[in-house]
C-alpha cells in the first residue's frame, strides 16, 4: 500500500495532527505559516526556540518542537528553506527531501506539510502539490518483495496545505495527477527490480497481459518467435538466440482521442539482462544488467498513468523484449543481419544488442501512422560518461518535438539534455561488407551520438525522438543500485501538455 495524499487549507495552529511541518528562510525568516504558528503561540517559537541558534533556515536543516502552546498538534517541524529570492526547482525538491529524512526514524505515520505554500519561482500552487506528492512517494519506495522482514512504521498519510479555499479544487487535481505518476513511477521500479530469474521476456509479456486486464482502456498483444520470423524482425531473434529464454514482441494501444487521431508511440528497450554476449561484460560491469530493461518498465508505467487519468490522447506502446546471453547459438562478430526494414547490418560488437531490438521495433511502428515516436533505452554507457547521472541524453530528426520533451523535462524537473544528430556523425557507422555496422570504432568517439545515428537510420517516415537513460533510470551498482524510474515523469509531463 501506498501513501495516501489529501488535500486541505487553514490556520496551522488549528490543525489536529501528529505532526505540522512548517519552514524557515534562512536568517530566521518566518514563512507564513510558521508566523500564524509562532503568533497563536504567543512568540513562544521565536523567543524561546529560534533565539536559542539552534536553526538558520539553512536548507538541510530542520528542528522538532514539542508541546507548543496553543497548537493541536503534538509536535511541529521546522525546516531550513534557505534564500527565499533563490527558491527554484531544485531547492524546492530538497526543501521536501529534507522535511521526510527528518522523520526517518520517528513513529511517525500522518503529518500535514505547509512547504506546498512556499512560492517556487515560475511555479503555481498546482505545480508545487503534483511535484511534492512525487517526491515524498519517491522518497519512501521500497523494494523489499524479497525480504523476509518488512520495514514498519512508515509515514501513511500526507496532507498538503494551501494558501486559500479557493485553491483546493487546483489541489485535488494535482494530487490526483501526482499520484497517477507516483505509481506509474512505483510501477516501472518494481518491475526493473525484480531480479532476472524472475524477469525475463515471458514475465513482461505477462505483466502487459495484466496491465490490459487492469485498465480496460488497454489492448495487449504479444507476439512469439515463429511470428517475428514470419515478418522478417533479424535483428530482434538474433540478438535472442543465444538465450533458452524466448523473445516477446509486445504492443498495447490506449485509444483516449479521437477515433482518426494519430497515436503517440513509445518504444522501450527491453534486455531483461544483459551479459553482452560473445563480447562478454567482466564482472563489474555485468552487475545491475538486469536494469537494461528500464525503456520497456517505462513504458508499461507510462501506459498505466495514461490509463489511470483517462487522458484524452491515442498511445501505443512497443517492447522488444529479449535477453542476451553467450551460448553456442549466439550472434556472432562479423554476422550480418537482415532487419526488418529491409537494410543489412554488420554485427562488430554483440554488446551493442540495445540498438538490434530496437531498430526493428522502429521499423514495426510505421504501422501505426505515428503522430510521433519516442524510444526510452539504457542504451550507451557514452551517456553517463558525457552527463553522468543527472541529465537524460535527448536526440531527435524533429526539433519541434525535440523542445516539447525538453521543456517537459524542466516542468517535471526529470531534465533531458540535447545532443547533435549531425550527419558527420553517420561516418562511423559504414561497413565493407553491409549497409551498416551496429558499432563505431572506440577511435571514432561519440558512443551516444552514433548509436542514436545508427536508430535515425530506421525512423525516416516520422518525427522521432530517442532518451538515452543509461545514467538516469537507475543505479547500476554498490548502493546505488536500483531503479529510479525516470522518465516517466517527464514523458508523462510530455503526455498531460498534449492532452
């Protein structure tokens, strides 16, 4: 079960709770409704707590009061907000991180939060409430599926407040839309971390079937080896064939717009685990290859929200979903492979298989007339070298739709970065003896360009964008291994902005 989010306004010192989380700017600046609190009890907060230098209003910060006069609730929670003229995005996110590692080993399981009331620059109250009901839920996700003990005492109940009466109703909204994505983001991160034993092609063709059976909205259909090979999909069935688990080519369809109207389609990379075949990974870096199927968990969560919101748009979402494991029928160096589209391609490099499943997936969504096409792939570990973990790589052939993922990045505040898709770059990728080779040489450099270079060459018939989350949808080892869900809420940002 997770967190339930209400909403409500009034006086802070009126409120009937465990817990009332209030902040202060720093240079002890009250914020409004710390100033109602330190007001109804008679300057006790100011003279006998503030004065004393035990909080600045440094962002980290925060101070647990008990038994204040003339309050309700048992105890109330000061956190440190920093400058108020710099609060942006950023601190805003660590303003409310901050508010819930305070209670992390507190009993403590319903609290009403007035930071919702703090003014985030260029951000209405809509806003403020969506991105903190993501963040909270973000912040008490756990994975414990497989342990024996589970972890008691969480927070249950989260109130956010609002300035007036009037703002409820825009507050309800966010809530509902916040909590859409929070499990669509719950969602997509149990399914890339269930462990590979569990999680193979088979299991997510078996999720999709029970996402349709969940959501009505939703039509599911997976298709098996013997029908790939009927339409020609090389390049997906040689990536799989070193595998006794079988491939599953999965499609869902949401219709929520009109009847004639052009789909939105999101294609994820679906590698349940990656040993890199032939070109086997050593041990360091084939730890977390069980996360190389962030793009299909992404967007089996993203059709869930969509589904969950009921949104007014047509969605299709396409998994190629494989494993790739050495053996003695695996691809090889120096294969060619036949794609669906038609074109050939030289195989120098079993470990760049991210690319092989995909380019026929993109060939396979002409089908659908596509408004638009935007795959989700952990697909170079180029991309963590050039922005780390931060930024989402962002490549497109459209510009237009290039800046509307961009900016629904900076909404969600889940950024995407845009690299060149120049064609100096497609140089890499010429081969002697096919169209193509899936690698270019380690000399020629730019391993996230060529890579997006090699899935423009399948994506000519419509506008298309590709997220490279490598260094964004999880943490690949040590403790910060784990999925972290991204970019759902960008995508989904994307989604609510058409809609």
């Amino acid at each position: 079960m997770g967190i339930e989010f209400t909403i409500k306004s009034g006086q802070p010192s009126k409120q009937r709770s465990s817990l009332i989380i209030v902040g202060l700017f720093e240079g002890k600046k009250l914020t409004a409704p710390l100033e109602a609190l330190n007001k109804a009890s008679e300057d006790f907060i100011v003279s006998n707590i503030l004065k004393r230098g035990d909080l600045d209003g440094k962002i980290g910060q925060s101070l647990m009061l008990y038994n204040v006069p003339n309050s309700l609730a048992d105890r109330i929670l000061i956190v440190g907000c920093g400058q108020e003229r710099k609060l942006q995005e950023k601190e805003y996110k660590d303003i409310l991180v901050s508010s819930i590692k305070a209670l992390s080993d507190k009993s403590i399981t319903e609290a009403i939060s007035f930071l919702t009331e703090l003014s985030v620059k260029n951000r209405d109250i809509h806003w403020r409430v969506k991105f903190a009901v993501e963040v909270v839920d973000d912040l008490l996700y756990r994975f414990d599926v497989y342990k024996s003990k589970k972890e008691t005492g969480r927070l249950r109940r989260m109130t956010f407040t609002v300035p007036t009466k009037r703002d409820l109703a825009v507050g309800e909204r966010a809530i509902v839309e916040g909590q859409a994505v929070s499990r669509a983001v719950t969602f997509t991160k149990d399914l890339a971390n269930q462990p590979p034993n569990v999680c193979n092609p088979a299991f997510l063709a078996d999720e999709a079937q029970k996402l349709s059976k969940r959501f009505p909205s939703i039509q599911t259909a997976i298709l098996d080896r013997k029908e790939m090979e009927a339409l020609g999909m090389g390049c997906i069935l040689a990536v799989a064939q070193g595998s006794r688990n079988v491939p599953k080519f999965i499609t869902m369809a949401y219709h929520g717009g009109k009847k004639e109207g052009k789909p939105i389609v999101f294609v994820g990379k679906g590698v349940t685990f990656d040993s890199g075949g032939l070109n086997l990974k050593d041990t360091p870096n084939m730890v977390g290859m069980k996360y190389d199927m962030c793009g299909a968990a992404t967007v089996m969560g993203v059709l869930q929200a969509v589904a969950e919101l009921h949104l007014p748009v047509n969605v299709v979402g396409v998994i190629a979903a494989v494993e790739n494991m050495p053996g003695g029928n695996a691809y090889r160096l120096d294969d060619v492979l036949k794609s669906l589209s038609g074109q050939t391609i030289e195989v120098n490099n079993t470990d760049a298989e991210g690319r092989l499943i995909l380019c026929d997936a993109l060939t396979y969504v002409e089908r659908y007339n596509p408004d638009c096409v935007i795959d989700i792939a952990t697909l170079t570990g180029a991309c963590i070298t050039a922005l780390g973990h931060i930024a989402t790589g962002l490549l497109s052939n459209h510009q237009p739709l290039a800046n509307e993922l961009l900016d629904a990045g900076q909404k969600a505040y889940d950024r995407a970065w845009q690299m060149p898709l120049w064609d100096d770059f497609q140089s890499g990728l010429e081969s002697k003896v096919a169209d193509m080779q899936n690698v270019a040489g380690s000399a020629f450099g730019a391993g996230t360009i060529t890579a997006a270079c090699f899935l423009s060459r399948f994506t000519k018939k419509y506008h298309w964008a590709h997220l490279d989350v490598a260094g964004t949808a999880c943490g690949f080892a040590g403790s910060d291994k784990g999925a972290l869900g991204r970019p759902v809420p960008q995508l989904m940002q994307f989604l609510l902005d058409r809609a």
